[in-house]
C-alpha cells in the first residue's frame, strides 16, 4: 500500500508537467489559428466586394446576378451535402434518413427557415446591385450599418442589452457612414460614376435596404432556431432549398427573357466563377473559421479588410480618397472595433456573440474537421 502511494505521488508531478507542455502546445496552435482565422477573415471580407466590383464594371456582356445568386446556393448546398456524406462516413443509409428526418419529418422546422431564407436571397441580389454601382470601398463603408441594425433588432426582438461603449461606437457608425455619402455625394465619385452609367442612387438604397434585411434576418434566425439541434451543415442545406427555389423565382421575375434568349451561364466568365466560388464558399468558409475567432478578432478583421478594401480600390478602380472620406472611414473602422469590445467585467471570450449558425452550442459538427481550441487538455474517458 506504501509502494503504491508512494508511486502515485511520483506519477502526480509528471502527469503535472505533462498536462502544462500540453497546454502549452495547444495555446501556441490555438494563437497560429487565431491569426489565420484574422488572414482569411479579411481576405474573404475584402475579396467578395473587390471581385465582384471588378467582374461587374468591366467592359462587354455580364453575367445575370441572379442566376449567379441561384448558381452559389447550389454550390453551397452540394458543399454541405458532401460534408455530412463524410461525416456519416459514406453510409447512404443514414445519410438518406438523416435528410429525410432533418427535411421532412421536422418540417415545421425547415418552414421557419422560409423567412430568413427569402430574407437572404433578397440581401445577396441587393448587393450585386448596390456593388455594381458604388465604389467597392464606399459600399464596404456603408456596409457596416449592418452592425446598428443588428443591434438595434437584437435589442427588439431579443431583449439584448448594449454597453455605452456599443452605443457609443453605434453613434460613431452612423456619423462615419453619414460623412462618407456627403463627400461621395457631393465629390468626384458621384461624376465618375456617372460617366460609367453606374447609378450611385440605385446602389445606395440597395446597400441600406441590404443592411436592414441582413440585420433582421440574423437576429430572426438566431430567435427561431435557439434549441435546435440541427448542425450547421445541415441549417446551410434547408436554407438552401428555400434560397434556390426562391432565387430561381426572382431570376425569372426579373431576367427570365433575357435568360431564356441567351442561356443561364450566359457571361460566365472564370472571373465570373471566381466570384460565384467565393460567395458559395466563403460564407461556410468563414462558419468554420468564426470557431477560432473572438468578437475583437472579427471586429478587427472587419476593420482591417475595410482598408484594405479603400487601398486596392486606388490602385484597380482609380478611386479618390480625401480628407473626409478618410475621416468617415476612420470613424466607421473605429466603431466597429469599439463595439466588439467586451462589455465591463467580462472577458472577451464569454461576450462573443454567436452567429446564428452556432446560437445553440453544438459546434460538434465541425470537430470532425478541427480541433477543438477551447478544450485543451480534454481528458480521455469524459
């Protein structure tokens, strides 16, 4: 009994150092992703906008945005497919059932998704047009009103309650968006555009009306899909259903002569696809990264990507930048890190908000891919 306690007491401080260098090692994976979650973070934030930009202003025939729009969530959707094919490990069985229970069995669940889906679709048409006719860098500006219209539906529909500092930083938002659109209104932008027979009006409304449906379709579905057990993969392939069908009803309301003459892939270019690509996948792309990402590093990647956006527009699209649109893009890039601080006597990693994708908790859908980062240290057996 001894020799047994005394063997323990030996084993105790190696199992210690042990545990430590382990934790150790994960906390050095865990910050190597954090930066690459930040690298692809801005890059799919600042890429989409620029691509499609550049797609849409150069000179010849254009490709339909909503057949585009239908041709992403078909991609999405056999994306999603084939990742939960590969987490049932290629039983077509299951596989089949799980669809079938997920889709039809539980069909009052795969209805709610009708309303966000419809949201969605609009919100992805409204920014091939609103891109199509406003600088890339205005629209990336603009764009951030989506953070005070989630929040002031969060704070409606949820009862969500916001810092000073968030309201604060809203406040400054707005004023950095509103001193954007007088000196676009008013400067050279506005006579450049109008030479390209681009529409700064047209694309104006479209990001505003795009910042609100996109604020109200990410707290509507955060409220009706809390408790669901319904993974991630699974949520993108209801939504997408509704996004195809729909899509597919708009395509044809707004271009189905001009479809039915010239062909569906009618312009698609492989820049064209590029885009295409980048919509459909990046959005799961960034489901995945969001897992290693706190609020601070989102709000800096947001941030971050909005210069880089302002930068590249200099040099592709020739795009003036002045003293006030530098001062309004500081107050929006400002702002949007502001609100992604923590709120007082909290730390970050308890304030992150979720994106609806994830508002249940069960992230174990994603594991099959990556390792867990905030559970080093697991112990085998639990």
């Amino acid at each position: 009994m001894t020799m047994m306690m005394a063997a323990a007491g030996k084993e105790s401080p190696n199992r210690s150092t042990e545990d430590k260098r382990s934790s150790s090692r994960q906390n050095e994976v865990n910050k190597k992703l954090k930066y690459i979650s930040l690298a692809i973070l801005v890059i799919q934030n600042a890429s989409l906008i620029l691509s499609i930009r550049y797609v849409r202003t150069l000179p010849g025939d254009h490709f339909f945005a909503t057949s585009a729009v239908v041709m992403a969530e078909v991609l999405k959707v056999f994306t999603c497919l084939v990742i939960i094919m590969i987490q049932k490990r290629g039983n077509v069985n299951t596989f089949v059932w799980l669809l079938y229970d997920s889709i039809f069995i539980q069909y009052s669940d795969t209805l709610k998704l009708a309303v966000p889906s419809l949201i969605y679709t609009l919100q992805n048409n409204l920014q091939y047009v609103a891109i199509s006719n406003l600088p890339a860098a205005t629209f990336q500006v603009t764009y951030q009103l989506k953070i005070l219209t989630t929040a002031l539906f969060s704070v409606l529909m949820l009862r969500k309650s916001l810092s000073k500092i968030q309201w604060i930083s809203l406040v400054l938002l707005f004023a950095g968006v509103a001193i954007v659109q007088v000196e676009q209104e008013s400067g050279k932008q506005k006579e450049a555009l109008t030479g390209t027979n681009q529409n700064y009006f047209k694309g104006l409304v479209s990001v505003i009306v795009s910042c609100l449906s996109s604020g109200f379709a990410g707290v509507y579905f955060e409220k009706i899909l809390k408790g669901s057990s319904a993974s991630v993969w699974m949520r993108n392939i209801q939504l997408g259903i509704f996004g195809i069908l729909l899509g597919l009803l708009g395509m044809w309301w707004n271009d189905g002569a001009a479809i039915a003459e010239k062909g569906f892939l009618f312009g698609y270019t492989p820049l064209a696809w590029g885009v295409i690509f980048n919509q459909a996948f990046g959005g799961l792309l960034v489901a995945v990264v969001v897992k290693y990402a706190d609020n601070i590093l989102k709000g800096f990647a947001t941030s971050f990507s909005i210069i880089v956006s302002t930068i590249t527009s200099v040099y592709l699209f020739g795009f003036h930048v002045d003293l006030i649109f530098t001062l309004g893009a500081g107050l929006v890039i400002g702002a949007v890190y502001m609100y992604s601080l923590p709120k007082p006597n909290t730390s970050p990693s308890s304030t992150s908000i979720s994106s609806p994708s994830h508002s249940n908790g069960r992230d174990s859908e994603l594991d099959a891919f990556l390792p867990n980062p905030k559970a080093p240290g697991k112990k085998k057996g639990n």
